[in-house]
C-alpha cells in the first residue's frame, strides 16, 4: 500500500543493488529506480535485473515504486517493458516524452503484457517526463493521454538543453514551462513534480526551489541524494499555519451554512466553497478530517 503523496522522489540507479536496498529504508514517499540516464549502456541489463529482484522481492513498505525505462523506441526499453511489467511496480515512468501519441503507444504495450501475465489491466500507472521544448507545449494533451497518467515531472536538465537557456539561481528562465506542466497536470486530475536541485551541497537552494515549486502548485519535487528527502519532505507536507486556518474554514462555513448563508469571513477575507474544498483537502492530507 502507498501513501498516495507524492512530496519526495528519490531517483536510485539501478545498477546499484547496495542503493536499490538503502532506498527502501529512506523517507521518500517515491522511488524513481533509474535504468535510463545515469545508467551507462554496458550495464543496461544489469540495472534491469537489479531492479527486477527488487520488486519482486524487496518490500518497499507504503512507497510507490516507478521504474524510468529507456525509450520505448530502442530495444533496450522494449526489454525493459518486457521485464519490469510482470514484476508489477506500481508505475512506469517515461523519459522526453513529446506527444500524446508517445504514452498512447506505451499504454497499448503495457496492457499486452498485463493481458499475457494475467496482471490487472491498468494497474500500472505512467509518470511522463517532460524534458523538452515540444514535451513542454503538449504537455496538454500528454497529461490526459491515458488513464493510467498519475504525474507529469519537469526534467530540467534536457529543457536546459533543448531550449539553450542559462538558468539563474531563481529559476526564472524556467517558470514558463514548470506553470506549463502545473496547468497542465491540474486540468486532468494529475500530479506535477518538480525537477531536482543539482548542486547537491547547497540546502539553501534545494529548499528555495522546493519552496518556489509548492508556491507554483507542484505537489513534491525528486531527489538526488538522501539528505534531500527530508527538506522536500517539509516544504511539501502541511503545516501547524495552514492545518489551523483550514479548521477555522471548516467551522466558519459550517456556521454560516447553519444561518442560511453560502459564504462568510476569517480574519477580514471572504471565504466560500472553493476556500473549504482547499480547506477539507489540507485537513485530509494531515489525517484530521472526519471520515
């Protein structure tokens, strides 16, 4: 069982079996196993054996798990496909993804082979990766191109690239996009994470850009190292402020419905049905909600 937060994201290679293991122990609410980038091609497959193992035999607790594939156009990835998917990881994640017809054609394989493993069809979900100037522009029609999409994540590095911009420590140059991605996971339903900080040993920065993500809208951003989890932890869960202004909401509006009143104020502002819903959803992610 997953927690269903996707605050933190750990990205672990999996060409280290040593990391694969210390993953499963650490406080990210995902774990990205990567036989993609970072993997090089001379340990292809043992990164996906390693991987394999691990689903199979790991138990990873209430963390989902998300393998990134290799491009479902190569060989590598269709093996990838081919191997992960009877082993039932709770997600695929797939790389520079472009256009809806990308996770269209992932989906249709995907669903062959839970067919021919009698695994439940749709039970694997897709995270796709938008890295790209084009994956930026659909991400649109990319968000809702399956049933099975449950994120979109920015891949900053390769957006660097592809659009040859030189990003500042504010990230100005990349709010364009990181709203893209945001508008388009709301408007179907999806979660949108956050790319990483890759200066490693700058917590001032993983947790300014931490903080600019949860302000655009981003329910969590991916790690790179372990001592990233717990900062991204913090920024993305609610807090002591938020859960009392959200019972404050509840109460107000319970009150002002009792006298016949669709809306009322807190602390001098109006507030009305889209301030409870926002309200119901910060107590329920902090367990205080009555059920």
């Amino acid at each position: 069982m997953i927690t269903g937060f996707r605050r933190s994201s750990l990205f672990v290679p999996g060409d280290s079996r040593k990391m694969i293991l210390k993953a499963a122990g650490l406080a990210a609410d995902v774990l990205l196993l990567n036989l993609e980038d970072g993997v090089s091609l001379s340990n292809k497959d043992e990164a996906r054996n390693n991987v394999v193992d691990a689903l199979r035999s790991q138990n990873f607790g209430r963390k989902e798990t998300i393998v990134r594939v290799n491009s479902l156009r190569s060989e590598t990835g269709k093996r990838d496909l081919a191997a992960l998917v009877p082993a039932k990881p709770d997600g695929i994640c797939l790389p520079k993804v472009d256009s809806a017809q990308e996770i269209q054609a992932a989906d249709s394989a995907v669903l062959e082979i839970e067919i021919a493993n009698g695994i439940e069809e749709g039970s694997i979900c897709f995270y796709a990766m938008i890295e790209s100037a084009r994956g930026v522009l659909n991400a649109a029609t990319i968000a809702p191109a399956s049933l099975r999409m449950a994120a979109l994540v920015f891949g900053s590095a390769d957006y660097v690239k592809d659009i040859r911009c030189r990003p500042g420590a504010d990230r100005a140059e990349l709010l364009l996009a990181l709203q893209q991605i945001v508008l388009a996971a709301r408007s179907s339903g999806i979660d949108a994470i956050d790319a990483p900080c890759f200066d490693l040993r700058n917590p001032v920065l993983l947790r300014r850009e931490a903080c600019q993500a949860r302000r655009l809208g981003f329910d969590g951003k991916n790690a790179l190292h372990p001592d990233q989890i717990g900062p991204i932890n913090e920024v993305f869960d609610v807090t002591p402020e938020e859960i009392e202004w959200a019972r404050k909401v509840v109460a107000e509006l319970a009150a002002a419905e009792d006298s016949g009143r669709a809306l009322s104020t807190l602390d001098g502002q109006l507030i009305d049905n889209p301030h409870k819903a926002l309200a119901e959803r910060i107590l329920s992610r902090a367990g205080h909600l009555d059920k």
